[in-house]
C-alpha cells in the first residue's frame, strides 16, 4: 500500500452516524494506547462539519482529552458526490467505512478506494453486498494492490476468526464447526439500533438476487472432509449450553465459507464446514420468537410491508431495534459469548471410512456486540491493515477478514483489547 506520503493513516466515513461515533471514540482511544508508539493521524469524514465536530467534542468529553477536536483532522464528503469520495480516498492510508445499508451506500465509496490506490474496510453484514463486491471488485483491487475487507465488525470478525481459531488449536484435521452465539443483556435489557434493522429487512426482501447472484458465480464446490455436517432444526435444543437455538442469520455463514475457500484454494488447507446459530433461552423466548418472525416474514415480502417494518422497527421487532438505539446503560451492561463446537481427526487418522475422533470447544468472549465489540474489531482491523503488511495476501483484493489476516496477529491485538479467544476444551473421542 503506497500509504506513507498521506496526510491520514486512517479516515473514519460516516463517523457522525450511530455507529461511526463509536467507531470514531475508539480511534482516539487506540491513539492514546499509541502514544509511546508512532503518530496516528487521522480524520473524520461526512457530510456535515458540525456534526463531525459534535462527535470529537463528545469523544474528547468521554476518554478525558480536551485536546482530541484540534488533533483529528476533518473532511467533507458525500456518498453522492463521486469527486468528494476521491477527494477523501486521497488523503487516507485506510478508509473506516460506517455508512450503511452498504447495499445503497457501500459500493461508491470502495470504487473510490479502488481508484485512489486507498485501502477500505467495513463492517457490513449483508451477504448479498459482500458477495456482490468480490465478483466486480476483486480483480481491480489485486491490480491497484489494495485491500478492501468486508464484514470487519461483529459480523463477521468473532465468527470468520474464531473457526480460524478453533482449527490452529486442534492437534489434527478440524473438518466441521457448529457456533452458538449467546447475547447477554443487563436488567434493562438489549436494544439495537434501527440501521440494522433496514439492512435485514431489505436483504430479506431481495433474497432471490443473492440466489440469482450465487447460481451465476458458478463456483466448483469445495470439497467436503470427513461426514456431512447436518442442518439443526429451525428450532433444536443445545444439551451443552442448556438452551433452545436457532439458525443465526447473519453474514457469518457466508463470510466462513468464503473464507475457507479462499485457504482452500489458495493456502492448501483442509476446507472446514460450518453452521452458525443464535441461542434464544427457554421455551417463552422460542414462542416469542416465532411469532416475531412470522410477522417478519410476512411483511417482508412486498413494499409496503417493508415500509411498515423500517417505519416502525419498534413495533415488530418487539422493542429489541429502535431509531434511538441502547443507552449507555444498555451498553455498559451487555455482553456476548460465541461457543464452537469443533469435530475432526487426530493427526495420523483419516477421514477414509473412519468417524471423527476428535472433538474441541473454543469460545470468543467480548463486550456489547453493535456498538463496543464492533468499533474495537474494525479498528484493530485496521491496525493489522498498517502493521501487519508482511503477513497480508501478497497481492491485493476483496477479502473476508480470515482471508486477510489469517497469518497476522489480528487475534493477539482482540485478546488485548478485550475481545478474548480461549480454548474450553480438546479430546480424542
């Protein structure tokens, strides 16, 4: 990456929106933790400058540092006004990207990357999008020698890296993987802010482009090790964590199995199979939970009924999204555990004929999932993007972030930062 000469080593876009200013407040706080380090210039970027400065004023309150607004750099640009984006993409090493629905929003901003030589990251969880990006992008990317990584946040960092994980702690061949993601919430309970909420729904409601857009790839399969990973039920019950699941329907499933082509094909490593699911509690959780989604589902399918759930996010997700998003309370008190439960074979055993003999439990621990756990993954993200450039793919591209920084130091740089990767347990069968 031709970074050096930039007046910005990282520019945070869309740092005025729910999720940027969290994002923005932990740049200033990697900064101090910096401080004995080299310089980390950096800027805000958006469309309003009182805005920006709002939220410099706000991070500067917050971490103690009345000198943080003079020490960050700001930039006016707009997502529709292509020379702006370039104007932006100039003037950075790596652009920070926190404007969604990516689907509208995320497509400009990393053609402008792509053109000004500026490497990008951002934090979408829309399948359709991600994919959609490595197909037109990947190529021009490689070309330019940038890194464009999609996904960097909760979606899809803790999942994509804690299957990476899972198999380097495994003493022989991981072949399948089942996650369960466990949200727990303090006495005033979760909340979510309603940008999540518009990119389900309008991912939900196009489903069948992703469908259209995966036939059209017409990728050869990976191979599959050892037996058939089985689908869950819609509804099953987790013996080992004591609770009822569902299927998560997030990017993670996309994100892993685009990761472990990408060591498959281009590292030689054994592909794993993966199924990602979201744990819901005792039984009155699983009934509301139904219902939930059958109102989902049936709204989603025409536009008006999309309408309604981006109008009233608070109504039909029964108060779990709103256009407020948490309090800091809410925050303060929330966390998330991701459980994987790994199977495979001890070195010197094969899959020919023979059930897995080995089985592993690792879990990633972290703060709030949205708004804590995301800004710190995307910012070390970042970090690994500008420090680790040794370990990185030799060429750039559109990358899952296990494809970028599965040979960097990514998970050390969580450990420290508080999202925790740790092995529960590992036995021969």
């Amino acid at each position: 990456m031709a970074t050096q000469e930039r007046p910005y080593r990282l520019v945070v876009l869309g740092a005025s929106g729910f999720t940027g200013q969290f994002v923005a407040q932990e740049v200033a706080r990697e900064q101090v933790v910096r401080e004995q380090n080299p310089r980390l210039p950096w800027a805000v970027a958006g469309r309003s400058r009182e805005k920006l400065q709002r939220v410099l004023d706000r991070a500067a309150l917050k971490l103690g540092r009345p000198t943080l607004p003079s020490e960050v750099g700001i930039i006016i640009c707009d997502i529709t006004n292509p020379a702006s984006l370039d104007e932006m993409a100039k003037q950075a090493a790596v652009v920070l990207n926190c404007v969604g629905p990516y689907r509208f929003h995320g497509e400009p901003v990393i053609k402008a990357c792509i053109e000004n030589g500026t490497s990008c990251i951002d934090i979408c969880g829309e399948p359709q999008f991600l994919e959609l990006m490595y197909w037109k992008y990947h190529e021009k990317a490689a070309e330019k020698g940038v890194y464009i990584i999609g996904s960097s946040g909760f979606d899809s960092i803790p999942a994509d890296l804690g299957v990476i994980y899972t198999k380097n702690k495994m003493n022989g061949t991981l072949t399948a993987v089942e996650s369960f993601l466990t949200i727990h919430s303090g006495p005033e309970g979760l909340c979510i802010h309603d940008g999540t909420w518009k990119s389900a729904v309008y991912g939900f409601g196009d489903q069948s482009n992703l469908k259209k857009l995966r036939n059209e790839s017409n990728l050869k399969p990976v191979p599959i090790v050892g037996p058939k990973l089985k689908r869950r039920w819609p509804i099953s019950y987790c013996r080992e964590l004591n609770s009822y699941s569902i299927p998560f329907l997030g990017a993670d499933v996309s994100v892993v199995r685009r990761t472990q082509r990408y060591l498959h094909e281009n590292l030689e490593q054994s592909p794993v199979q993966y199924a990602a699911y979201v744990t819901v509690g005792g039984i009155t959780s699983v009934i509301k939970l139904m219902f939930a989604g059958l109102f989902f589902l049936f709204f989603v399918k025409c536009g008006i009924g999309r309408q309604l759930l981006i109008k009233f996010p608070w109504l039909f997700s029964f108060g779990y999204f709103s256009k407020q998003g948490p309090t800091q309370k809410q925050m303060d008190a929330a966390s998330f555990t991701m459980t994987f439960f790994g199977q495979g074979y001890s070195q010197g055993f094969g899959p020919e004929k023979n059930k897995p003999n080995m089985r592993i439990c690792t879990q990633v621990k972290g703060p709030e999932a949205g708004y804590v756990a995301t800004p710190i993954a995307m910012v070390q993200a970042a970090m690994t993007l500008l420090n680790d450039t040794s370990d990185l793919p030799n060429t750039g591209g559109v990358f899952t972030p296990g494809a970028a920084f599965c040979r960097t130091k990514l998970i050390d740089r969580l450990n420290q930062r508080g999202i925790e990767f740790s092995v529960i347990s590992s036995s021969e069968v």
